[in-house]
C-alpha cells in the first residue's frame, strides 16, 4: 500500500469511496460542497489517497468545506 498526496485523476476513485459510506456520513457525492473541498483540497495538496497498484483503498479530504484563505490564492 502506498500513500501520498491525491490528484485530480484521483478524483473518481474519492467519489468511489464516499458512495461506500454515504450511509454513515451524510450524502457526499451530489454534493457540490464535497467536489469544491475535495478540489481544493488536492490543489493544496492536503488530499490523501492510500492505492495498492491501480486500486484505491481509501483517502483523507478536509470536509465539509473548508474556505481558502489569502494564503491558499
């Protein structure tokens, strides 16, 4: 298993893992919300994606929303 920063080729992979636990967290995938953290949180490079070879095992996104801050833009 490997873990490192997520990019935006990640991105399906994230919405893969939040529609396994929708249930217990809240909606996530329809939300625009979610979308606008997780994009910002992997231009951050705060975005964390665990793989072993093509397959996504989990990640780490700040959410919900956090707002950019003058050191961010």
């Amino acid at each position: 298993m490997i873990v490192g920063p997520a990019r935006q080729q990640d991105i399906p992979a994230f919405l893969s893992l939040a529609a396994e636990v929708e249930h217990w967290f809240g909606p996530m995938v329809d939300a625009p919300d979610f979308h606008e953290a997780l994009e910002n949180n992997i231009r951050r490079g705060t975005a964390l994606i665990a793989s072993s070879g093509p397959n996504a095992l989990g990640g780490f996104s700040r959410y919900p929303l956090v707002t950019a801050t003058s050191a961010d833009q």
